[in-house]
C-alpha cells in the first residue's frame, strides 16, 4: 500500500482555463469493499501487464475517428500509410462523445448508440489484420452526453438534485457509479472480442469544477477521492480486459507528468500508472503555457516539452517499480494550434524527444485524421530507436 505516501498531497490547483485548453485538443477525447488491514477509499497498486496479453511491443499509431472509419476511400489512403511507413497501428473511435460507434449485439448497449456507426466492424477488422495493421478501440468514458439522456439516474447533479451541465450545456455521468462501469467495460470486453487488441479509454476524468458553475454533486462516492475512483475503474478495466487477452490503456492531461499532485478533475500519475498496461500523456507543446516547464514558447519547443514530460514521467514510473519497456506511449501533436504551424520537422522533433526519454511508441492525434504534411517525418520502417 502507497496510502502513506499520497494521502496527504494537497491538490494541485491549476488554472482552469489550462485544464479547458488541454481538452480541447487532448480529449480528443461507487465505493468498492477495502480488503482488511486497508483504509476505505483507497486502491492497491495492481500488478502490470499479464503475460496472456498479447500485442505489438511497440506502437506507433495513427488516430481514426468515427468519419475516416466509415470512409473507405479515407480508410485506403490511412492504410496506405501504414503500409509504407513505420505505422504499425490505428486509434479508432468505437465510443466517442457522440455516442457508440458500432452495432452492440447487446441491447442494454445499443441504446446508447450513436447517429453514426460504422456497419462492418468485422470487414474493417480483417483489413487491418490483412495488412498487419493492430487495431485499437478507443472509448470515451465519463464525458458521455448520450448516456448521459438515456441514463439520467447515472449522471453528476447539483445540489437541488438536479442534472449538472458544464459550459457547453452537456451532461456528465458520475465516476463513482457502479452501473456506468459496467457498461463501458462491458463495451471495451465487447469489442476485444470483436477482434481489437487494445481499448483505450478517454476522458478518464472529472469535468473542470468551474466557479461560474454549480457545484457537482457525485452520488455512490461514499468519500472516496477523485483519484482513488478513476483508479479503481481503471483497475477493475484492466482485471477483466487482460483476462481476455487485450490491454488496457487511458489518456490524460500531459501535465499530469510534471504536476505532483492529483489535478483539479483526478488525474494523479500514482494513481492511474499502475492500473493500466500503457498510460497515454497527452503531451502537445501547444497546450503548455507560457513559461510552462521552464520554457518561454513551449509550442516552438517540441522537444523540449515532450522529452521533460516523458522523462519525468518514467521517473515517477521506476520510483512506483513500473519497469515495463513501453510502459508509457505519448500522443504527439500532428495539428497546428497557433505558431509556428507544425509539419514534418516538428513530428521528428517530437519523435525524437519519445526516444531519448527512453521509450519507442507514440500516438500521432490529428482531430480531422489528416496526415499528409507530416508524411515526409516518418520512417519507412519501424526500427527501435529508444535510448536508454
């Protein structure tokens, strides 16, 4: 138990505009028994990846959201990319903000689908296999409006009892609820054995609790913390998925490399590191402040942003005596946001900074799926070029 180390670290107070900047890009995306001799509320370290659990030791992926999968002209160029390049993997949207995207063979699922879905999930799957690209499932977990409608009695409430919203007027469902986790790891065990080897959840947080907003109110937390339930959820996700042979990963805020503490929305590296198989730093230079880092234009220094996040954040991993090689794989920025605008040189760049921090996979997160200027930054194959 590390409860004597992380109990009493105040919350790190961000700013929360920078919590909101993060999520525009980045996110793309109930009280359980404590064993005997445990306080109530915390979560034991779990052990790592399960020797059944298979997979590419090594990842470097492309994201596809919810349109490019269903496009089969889209589909042919992304994989002609892979074929060509280094690119061993896609991060496909099976459950995003808007809802499912597939034909759950559940019934309970299926309500939650979205308006768009992707109608051969198989034949996609065979593709990928065919051209031995290794297919992810990416799950939006508690930003989830749609579930949100269909299961009111699951969501975050004021304090008159009533639905919270945030500021876009969106319902979130609750963390702590029991029901909620079932389903999403319902779903992620659904589409494992559909065929994809991984699930990577999303949105693994609490939304920003606004000043201007009500207060949230968290039924079933039975005073657990914030980062003790996404621990646990995660926990529990990672128990059942390698079970089934398929890893469990999740993205979170790039700042949760550096900042000691948990953030404002629950994030804590110690606490969600040792409960998935890979942790995914949402680390793009364009979404560090000024001065972040120690650094006075972090977005017109990607390596040096990237290689202080991911060295950090091994660090932390070796003093938790997490020492699984790809333990932890970056999303790297393949997006302009403000200046300079980013191609080719700042992909390599960011690349290199995963590499010198001791590791070999990387995310490449493009919103609209689009890659063509930083085609000429990839490697023809993929060839180990960690150090360390």
């Amino acid at each position: 138990m590390r409860r004597s180390l992380f109990a009493f670290v105040s919350l790190a107070v961000l700013p929360l505009a920078l919590l909101a900047a993060c999520s525009a890009a980045a996110e793309h995306a109930d009280q359980q028994a404590a064993p005997s001799g445990q306080a109530a509320g915390t979560v034991p370290v779990e052990s790592h990846a399960s020797d059944t659990v298979t997979g590419p030791k090594v990842v470097r992926a492309l994201y596809v959201n919810r349109w490019a999968s269903q496009s089969k002209r889209r589909m042919a160029k992304l994989i002609a990319a892979a074929d060509s390049t280094e690119i061993n993997a896609f991060v496909i949207d099976m459950k995003d903000e808007f809802g499912l995207n597939y034909k759950s063979a559940n019934p309970e699922f299926a309500k939650n689908a979205g308006h768009a879905t992707v109608a051969k999930v198989s034949a996609l799957l065979d593709t990928l296999k065919a051209h031995k690209i290794f297919a992810i499932a990416r799950i939006v977990v508690f930003k989830d409006s749609v579930t949100a409608r269909v299961h009111p009695e699951w969501t975050i409430r004021k304090t008159d009892g009533s639905v919270w919203r945030d500021k876009k007027g969106l319902a979130w469902v609750n963390p702590y609820h029991r029901e909620l986790w079932d389903y999403n790891i319902g779903v992620a065990e659904e589409l494992a054995k559909m065929g994809f080897g991984e699930i990577q959840f999303d949105y693994i947080r609490f939304p920003e609790p606004y000043p201007s907003l009500p207060k949230q109110v968290f039924p079933d937390a039975n005073e657990m913390s914030k980062p003790d339930a996404l621990a646990a959820y995660l926990k529990e996700a990672k128990t059942r998925l390698n079970k089934i042979g398929v890893r469990s990963t999740a993205d979170i805020f790039g700042l949760v490399t550096t900042v000691g503490g948990p953030l404002e929305v629950g994030q804590y590296w110690e606490k969600i590191s040792p409960n998935v198989d890979v942790v995914l730093p949402m680390v793009y230079p364009s979404h560090y402040p000024h001065g972040e880092l120690g650094i006075a234009n972090p977005n017109a220094e990607p390596y040096k942003v990237i290689h202080t996040s991911i060295s950090r954040a091994r660090e932390r991993d070796q003093k938790l005596g997490i020492t699984e090689p790809e333990h932890i794989r970056p999303w790297l920025q393949a997006f302009t946001l403000g200046k300079p605008e980013y191609g080719a040189e700042q992909l390599k760049a960011e690349k290199q900074a995963v590499y010198d921090s001791g590791y070999d996979g990387w995310v490449m997160w493009n919103p609209g799926s689009i890659y063509d200027v930083y085609m000429p930054g990839l490697e023809k194959t993929l060839v180990s070029r960690k150090k360390g």
